[in-house]
C-alpha cells in the first residue's frame, strides 16, 4: 500500500507545470559560495537546508520527509535535530533527494529532462562501477580491477558534484521562497481620508499646483523643516521601499 502511495506521488510530480529558479546546469553560477560550501560540507548543507525547508518548526520534522518506509518510526519527535543529524550523515542520499520532493511538492515543481538526464547519468555511473567490482572479483584480472577502480572514482566524484549542484539548486529555490532576491511584493497602501469642511486646503489630487505671483502680494509657500527625530518631506513612509515612491494614489 505504501509502495502504491510513493508511485503515485512519482506519477503526480510529473504533471507539475512550475519549473526550478536555476537548472543543475547553472547551480554554480547562480550561487558559487554556496555551491563550494554543499559540496566540502555536504551533510551540514543538507541539515541547513532540511531545517529551512520546514520553515525552522523541527517539530514538523519526519525522517526523510515521509518518503521512506522508515519515516515516523526512529523517535522523531522526541529528538528531532539529532535525528535529522543522522539522516544527514548516515542516509545523506535520501537526505537530499526527501528535501528536493518536498520542495516540489510544496511548488508543484517539475524537473526538467536536462536534470533528469544528469542525475540519470549519475546513477548509471554508480551502478556501471559496482558491475565492474563485482566481476573485478571474481575473474582476478589486474585490468579490470583499475578499469573498476576508475570507474568507481568517476562515479564518486560525479556523485559528489551532482549532490553539491541539488542543494545550491534548493538553496537559491528557497531563497526565491523567502523573497531576498527578484521583485518584491508591494506593500499595503496607508488609508487615505478625504477631505473635510475643518480642514484649511481642498486635496490637491487631479487639480493643478497653485500659482503664486508676487504681483498680487501672495507669497511664495514656505519651506516646511522637520522636527528633530522626524524624516524629511518625501520620505516614504514604513513599509514602502524608497525606490519608486511614492506609490500610484497616495495622498498625504
């Protein structure tokens, strides 16, 4: 039953329509430090990047995300951080890829055949190193037995480098998430009251600026300073960014 549940997960993410912020391809040149970082420390990446994914409540943590048969059966929530510490170093594979489901599954993410083919590539490359031990040991040759050593060399570094790819690819996702880069949503404008009988001036909105002409003895409108501690005239108000303002319709 849970097999047929993890399937149709399987089938289910591939009709997602949303695609990732950066493909494998370009993980390095979207974020470099942090792609050095994930592939020199990977297991603290992968525990980083867990906890952000729940949005830092450990109490929603499940090992390996529900994704595994094991999940909800290591005492989770008696001890959550140490248990995604051992998830992070003993099962670091399952690590990585429970945070890259529940990230799709989070943005109906799909992933693109570019990808696929990298990480298809990936795991090929193991399984074709295992092959070339296993027959290593049992015909004895010299030959094979570097061929396999090489191979299983590739393999880890392929391995190595892919993982470290994913996990910039979920950092910079999350970083789109939580807004630290790309256009920001715009704030809620302030209440704008109209104008009143007690109030000296009518609004000024749609109306052209008064014209003051010294001919006529009025005078030109005084410079008005802030109080000590106040900002200055046109200073946008909290919860506006000062680019852009002030925003279509304000009224002071």
């Amino acid at each position: 039953m849970a097999s047929q549940e993890y399937l149709n997960k399987m089938q289910v993410r591939q009709n997602y329509r949303n695609l990732w912020h950066t493909d494998l391809m370009r993980t390095m040149q979207a974020d470099t430090p942090y792609c050095c970082f994930a592939l020199w420390c990977a297991p603290c990446a992968s525990y980083l990047l867990r906890k952000r994914a729940l949005y830092g409540d450990m109490t929603r943590y499940t090992c390996c995300a529900g994704y595994m048969p094991c999940s909800g059966r290591c005492g989770e929530s008696r001890c959550p951080e140490f248990c995604l510490a051992t998830e992070v170093f003993l099962c670091f594979g399952n690590s990585v890829a429970s945070t890259r489901f529940m990230l799709q599954d989070e943005f109906n993410i799909q992933t693109t055949q570019c990808d696929n083919c990298i990480i298809g590539f990936m795991f090929c490359l193991q399984q074709l190193a295992c092959i070339f031990s296993i027959v290593a040991m049992i015909v004895g040759s010299e030959e094979i037995q570097e061929a396999s050593q090489l191979l299983s060399c590739l393999s880890d570094m392929v391995y190595c480098t892919v993982c470290a790819c994913m996990q910039t690819q979920h950092k910079v996702e999350m970083d789109k998430r939580d807004g630290k880069f790309g256009p920001q949503p715009m704030a809620v404008p302030p209440v704008q009251h109209m104008s009143r009988l007690d109030q000296p001036y009518p609004p000024t909105v749609g109306y052209p600026p008064p014209v003051y002409d010294a001919a006529y003895g009025q005078p030109p409108p005084q410079q008005a300073y802030p109080a000590p501690g106040y900002p200055p005239a046109g200073y946008p108000p909290a919860g506006y960014p000062a680019s852009g303002y002030p925003p279509p319709g304000y009224q002071k």
